[in-house]
C-alpha cells in the first residue's frame, strides 16, 4: 500500500484529471467532462500507482495495456497522459478540433492508444485479445486493464468477452466497471446494485471485487488484489457518481455529453482546485520488466509451393487451411481463431499443426473479432479469423471500429453464397462482398481456386489493413499452377481470343460457370472473354475496361452474391466514367431457400446456361 504522501498526491492527481477534463470539453464546446469525473480516482490510481509503463513510449512492448472502452470519457485518458507528461497541457485544449489527434473517441493516431473505442461494449474483448497475447504467445509479464462503463454493460459483446476470458483463466487481465449509475437518457439498469454486478461477474468465472471507486486507498488495495491473483481475471467493480465533485451535477440526469456552462465553470474548478493540497508534487509510473520480444514486420511466405495439379478438384475453403498452415511454419507470428467452425473453414487444417496458436472462440462472432483485434495490435500477432461468411454480419460494428483501431486483422469467410446448397439461406452469405467493400481500410479477396486461395492467404498475411478472403463451399477444378503470380487489384483474363464477343467476369463457382458457359458458346460459334478478378476490391478497372473495349462494350457480371454492393456493382462503377459500355448483372435477387447447389446456381439465374442466354440476349440486341 502506497503511503499517506502518495494517497494524497494520487486524489491530487485525481482532481487534477477533472481540472483538465473540464477545461478541454469547454475548449470544445462538446464532450463528456461528467464521464470523465467519475473515473478520476480510477484514472488516478490506475497510471500512477498500478500500471507499469515507459511515460516517454507510450507504445513501448513490454508497457502494460489500457483500452478505454468508455471511450467517452477520452478527455480523462488525455489529461492522464498529460499528467504522465506525454501530452502537452496546451495540446488538451485542442480537444476535437479539425487539427487534433485528441478525437472525441480515442484513436489509434495517438501512440498510447491500441484500438479505437466508442461504439460501446467493444473494449472488453480487445483487452481479451491483448491478455490472451500476453499469456499464451508473448509469455510476458504485461497486463492489460480495460476501463468500462456501466452503461455498456448491457451489451451482450460485454458477455461473451466475460466467458472468453473465464475460460481462459487470463489472469494478466483486469477490468474495471466504472458504476456511476447513470446513463445517457435513464438510469443504468441496474444503478448502484453492487452485489448484483458482483455475483455476475462471479458466476462468469471472474475475480470480484466491489469497492468504492472514489476511495484511493481502496482502490489501491483492489489492484494488489488482482495483480496477486493468478488462475483467472479480475474485474473491479467500482461505484462511483457522474459528474463526482461537481455540485449541482453530481449524481444528476441529464448532464451526459454535456460541457459545464460558462456561469458554473469558474466555481466548479475554483472548488476543485481547492481539494489540491500539493499542487506541485509529481507521481511518476512503474517502469516495466522489459521481456518482451520485438515485434517481426518481415515478409511471412507460404513455406512451399501449392501442391495442386491443374484439374484436381478442391474446394477454396480446404485450400485456406492448407495455406495458413505453411504460414504457420514460415512464421510464429501467425495465430488462428475461429468461431466453432474450424472444421467447415478448415481453420482445423492450422489447428492440428499449431495448437498453441490457435484460439477457439466458440459461437460468439462479436468477440473473436474483438479478440483478433486485440491480438494484432501492436504487431504481436498476424490474426487470420474464420467462420462462415453470413456470421461476419454479427459482428459488422466491430469490423467497423476494426477499420478505425487501423488494425491489420484478416477475416476468412466460407460457404458464400447459394451454392452452399441444402443447409439453406440462414448460412449462405450473399451479402458478405457488400459489407467489406464498404469498409474503407479492407483489401477483398475472392480466389477462385487452390492456388488462387493459397496466394491470397499469402498476401493477406503482408497486407497493411483489413483484408476478406470469400472462400467457397464446392469442390471446383484448379486452373492456375502452382508457379502464377497473383497480385492485390491485378485480375486474371483465363480464357481469350481475337474474335470475343463479350466479356464476362466471375468469381469464385460462378467463374468456374463462365468457363462452362464459353465452351457451350464456343460450339455455336461464339467466343467470349472470361476474366477472373481475384480482388474485389482493389478491382482490376483497367483489364476490365480494355476486355470490354476489345468485346464490342458488353460486359456480363455473374455473382454468387445479392445484386446490390457485389461484384457486378463493382465493375459498374469501373467503368461508369466510359460511355459505349454496357454491363448486364447476374446476381441472386431473391432469398434463396434448401436446394442441391447447381439447382439453386440455376433456380437463381447465375449458372452457365444463364450465362450463355445472357450472351446471346446482348448478341441478338
């Protein structure tokens, strides 16, 4: 326990943090300075008494973790940093201008923070991420904190990182449950009924541990705890009140997101700065045991070559397993998780190589996104996360704020599409291409063989960013050897001659169905261009706009994926800019249901037979 001088200067820094986050959210005009007063003994007790880190490297690896899933409350975690003396005094009264890297939600642009938070219930499962990686890969004595609000606590993401966490025992993990009862527009469910978030936490498996969140010394003597327990995580769960210290706000509704107004502003920090008994006294952090290893950033190649022979038949979705596998020898950097499904992705493939690098995340696609997250920061890990493709829509927000953490995670989605078959439309994704082409930072993958797959992997795995890889469920023939070059945006013209008629581009079962279709025309007289596009995003607009021009302007689209935000809606916009140029879209239109996979390529208008009508329909025009 930290002695009476330390206590003292600890509620010092505590007002001093409120100090800050009042006169920044003024600066601005906006924000959320009651959030912050709540936390301010936390914040306190946190960066100058329980976290060890290097002050002047606030990304430095062996540093302890802090994920702000309260993003919020973010003015608090600046003026903490500033008290630290990273962070200018001056820089805080930036707070939210144009030319600031202080956001109203913490980012990733600032050195000391991992991922972006603010899109609430998400912290939890990054900081999952960061303690599994600590644990299990780094081996190291860093531990991860993740400040939460009570508020976020009705999310259920909050609870599937819970369960992940008890499972796993992830004793370098503690959160803390800053109670402050009130919400945005009510009340929190459950306001100040401590015993009640205690036994919940406990019943997930956790350490619990109520205290005062006001209380310095308490809470000091709640961060021994955890840090002394060593079979699972700690959560503390704090009660504490909104706008703490503010008369005339404390503990009232209304206030959230709310600056102080102007006539209240001078008394409130008057008072505040009354509660300061040494104004001058620093606190300087723990500095931590530095075991960890510096990140790798070199070039991860497939171990060996594809082993395929062209014309073998083997579904893309087995081909992933096998790639990730020779990254796996290539690289210890490369973990694997999957949502229970490792034996439909054949993520297993990875598994029964590497097990210790391979996280089951079981049903609970929110968190593992959460966890990859978590796991890639810093460089530690290169994350490839697999589940069906449809299941990734579950955790959209969280691939969202992914984009925003610019975190480099790569998300592998099998059984795309109708083609899937009986299992029916719950499990078939066919809107998959449009969510990730709409994610700024995600490279699209969509391989349409082994070999294509194998290099895609390879790629991701050297990608900055977000990459998707759409792997299918059907067996289909290899077409390239072993030996192609694949490159991100450059696509693949795989049948071709001087007298093509039309262009048409698919991807995935429904190339394979464009190269049926060319040779049923091929036997009437009639040849076309068949163009594999491999990305989907970057799309290869030149070939596509030079096949066209060389096909008399016909362009036909076929996807395995609902006409809206797909492939077809990709190339349209290619080649939007050039006149003369027609595209006719295949795509499925409607919601499919149960079917043997070509009945449903069929039923849907996207099978060979579609095709070649669809030339002859643009020919006869």
């Amino acid at each position: 326990m930290p002695d009476q001088k330390t206590v003292q200067a600890l509620k010092d820094v505590a007002n001093k943090l409120r100090i800050h986050s009042i006169k920044a959210t003024c600066a601005s005009n906006s924000g959320h300075p009651t959030s912050c007063c709540s936390a301010a003994e936390i914040m306190s007790v946190l960066f100058f008494h329980a976290m060890r880190y290097k002050a002047d490297d606030p990304g430095h690896r062996a540093n302890d973790r802090f994920v702000l899933s309260k993003g919020h409350a973010a003015p608090i975690l600046y003026a903490a940093w500033a008290e630290a003396g990273f962070v200018e005094d001056a820089e805080l009264l930036k707070l939210r201008k144009i030319d600031s890297d202080l956001e109203g939600h913490p980012t990733p642009k600032l050195p000391f923070v991992d991922v972006a938070t603010g899109s609430l219930g998400q912290g939890l499962s990054a900081a999952c991420g960061m303690a599994y990686t600590a644990q299990y890969f780094d081996k190291a004595s860093y531990r991860v904190y993740c400040l939460m609000g009570d508020g976020e606590c009705s999310e259920g993401s909050v609870w599937e990182a819970m369960a992940f966490a008890a499972h796993y025992k992830l004793a370098h993990l503690v959160a803390i449950m800053d109670v402050n009862r009130l919400g945005q527009s009510d009340p929190a469910p459950l306001q100040h009924q401590m015993d009640v978030y205690k036994k919940r936490c406990e019943a997930f498996g956790w350490h619990a541990i109520v205290v005062d969140g006001h209380d310095v010394e308490a809470l000091c003597q709640a961060f021994s705890k955890a840090q002394q327990t060593r079979d699972r995580p700690t959560c503390i769960v704090a009660q504490t009140y909104k706008g703490k210290g503010l008369k005339g706000i404390e503990d009232e509704l209304n206030w959230h997101g709310k600056p102080i107004p102007k006539d209240l502003v001078g008394g409130l920090l008057n008072t505040l700065q009354g509660e300061i008994q040494n104004p001058n006294k620093t606190l300087s952090p723990e500095l931590p045991s530095d075991d960890v290893a510096p990140a790798d950033k070199s070039v991860i190649s497939l171990s060996e070559l594809p082993t395929y022979k062209k014309g073998d038949k083997v579904a893309t979705r087995r081909a992933y397993g096998s790639a990730l596998a020779k990254l796996g020898r290539s690289s210890n950097r490369v973990v694997a998780l999957d949502g229970d499904t490792k034996n439909s992705t054949f993520s297993i493939t990875f598994q029964k190589v590497f097990p210790d690098r391979f996280i089951e995340c079981f049903i609970a696609e929110q968190n593992m996104v959460g966890v990859a997250i978590g796991c890639a920061a810093r460089d530690r890990n290169v994350a490839f996360v697999s589940t069906f493709a449809a299941f990734f829509s579950r955790a959209y927000d969280q691939i969202r704020m992914a984009a925003i953490s610019q975190s480099n995670i790569n998300l592998v989605g099998s059984h795309c599409g109708v083609s899937i078959g009986e299992d029916g439309p719950s499990q078939m994704a066919l809107e998959d291409l449009a969510m990730f082409r709409a994610i700024p930072t995600c490279t699209v993958f969509y391989p349409s063989d082994a070999v294509a797959t194998e290099r895609a992997v390879e790629l991701a795995a050297n990608t900055e960013g977000m990459c998707f890889i759409r792997t299918s469920r059907p067996d289909t023939a290899v077409l390239y050897s072993a030996e192609e070059v694949f490159e991100i945006g450059v696509a693949k013209v795989v049948r071709k001659s001087d007298s093509d008629v039309a262009t048409v581009i698919g991807a995935g079962v429904t190339l394979h169905e464009a190269l049926i279709a060319a040779d049923m025309l091929q036997s009437e007289g009639k040849n076309i261009r068949v163009i594999d596009p491999f990305t989907i995003k970057p799309l290869d607009g030149e070939t596509i706009l030079a096949s066209a021009q060389a096909t008399g302007g016909r362009i036909i689209t076929v996807e395995d994926h609902y006409k809206e935000g797909g492939l077809g809606e990709a190339v349209l916009s290619a080649v939007a800019h050039k006149p003369g140029i027609v595209v006719t879209q295949l795509a499925v239109t409607s919601v499919p249901r149960s079917g043997k996979p070509q009945e449903l390529l069929d039923h849907h208008g996207i099978s060979a037979k579609h095709i070649a009508s669809a030339v002859r329909h643009e020919l006869a025009n």
